[in-house]
C-alpha cells in the first residue's frame, strides 16, 4: 500500500535548475510509484522581482548579478542545456536571451491550482520561456499558456487584467520565505523535509524512499 505525500516545489518559471529540478522529481515520482503517491503543490518564488517589464539581456543580468564573464555565463548555459536535454527537455537560450518579471505568472498559477491544472500550466510556461524564448510575463504569452494548460483563456485574460490573487502571491512568497527558502528550487516534503536544488531522480527518489521508510 502506498504513503501519501505532500510535496510543495518552491520555484520561479525563469528559473532554469527548477525545470531541471521539476523533471527530476516527476521521473523520481514515477519510479517511487511502488512507495508513494504524491501530488505537487506549485509556490511562487521570484528570483528579480524588481525586474522591469521589458527584461534584461541575460548575459548582462548574470554580470551584474553574480560578476560572470560572458564566458563563465556561455559555459554555464551548456552546462544547464544539457542537464535539461538529458531530462527530455530543450533549453533553447542565448547571448541575447532575456529575463523578465514572472509576478503575473505566480498570479496566474494561483489561480490554476484553483482549477486543477497548476502543473499543465507550469510545465507550459517553462517550456513557453526556455524553449520558445516567450516573455512570461506578457499577458498574451500567459493566456496562450493558460489555454494549452485546459484553462478557460477567457477567465485567464481577466484574472491577469484584474490583479487577482497578488495579495495571496505576496503572502505565499514573505511565507516560504519566512521558512528560510532564499533559493530555489526547493522541494519541502510533508511540511518537514527540504530538498535543495536541481538534484539528479535518483536522489530525489533515494530522499523519497527515506521519508516514506520513516513515516
């Protein structure tokens, strides 16, 4: 008989080791079938909430932010695309890519976990922002999203236009980090267990199997 499990992923969508974090823990998921049954709650992290609507190049962002030379930033990039392709999942990033503001993304991910589709959403913002290079917080971007999640683009449109759900956003975000999250991805397991970073399946499913042993 398999153990409930509560799995909260702390994460921003243009945050490249939380997809890779994500596909991880979908393939340790799967393989821990045996053990566990688990359902993923999505919560909002911004990594540059002070970003301006239309972006900074990324080369740019990575200096300012970390000190990277257009090298390190280029060798870190293939570093992470090919993590990602062994995941089944395309980077498609360059020189010229950018990084926006995700607030209207974390808003509008609030509002699909209302309606049973957080994880169809989130999956089609990274991929709309990693692979296809799409602005995520562009309104049209996100309904599109919201559209290919099974959402209604309707309701997507005016929830983004109404400024729905960004008190519940700013109390999600001040809440995790309150618990000392300060970077992502993060994965908090029945309330009580983290797991930091874009960590292999094979040790989330090795954590996984441990938590499910001790409860």
């Amino acid at each position: 008989m398999t153990k409930p499990m509560k799995i909260d992923f702390v994460s921003d969508v243009s945050c490249p080791w939380c997809i890779i974090g994500l596909r991880g823990l979908e393939q340790a998921l799967a393989n821990a079938s045996d053990v566990v049954t688990a359902e993923i709650s999505f919560q909002p992290f911004e990594l540059n909430p002070a970003m301006p609507p239309e972006g900074q190049n990324i080369v740019e962002h990575v200096a300012e932010k970390y000190g990277s030379t257009p090298e390190q930033s280029a060798a870190n990039r293939e570093a992470i695309r090919a993590r990602a392709a062994a995941l089944g999942f395309t980077m498609a990033g360059t020189d010229q890519s950018r990084i926006y503001n995700t607030f209207d993304a974390h808003r509008l991910l609030h509002w699909a976990g209302l309606e049973g589709r957080q994880a169809a959403l989130k999956n089609g913002l990274f991929e709309a922002y990693f692979t296809h290079g799409r602005n995520p917080g562009d309104h049209d971007v996100l309904v599109e999203a919201a559209e290919r999640a099974g959402l209604d683009p309707v309701a997507a449109r005016e929830v983004l236009a109404s400024g729905r759900y960004a008190q519940e956003v700013r109390d999600a975000e001040r809440l995790w980090q309150g618990r000392g999250i300060s970077a992502v991805p993060a994965v908090i397991v029945n309330d009580r267990y983290l797991i930091s970073g874009g960590q292999p399946a094979e040790a989330f499913e090795h954590a996984i199997r441990e938590i499910a042993a001790e409860a």
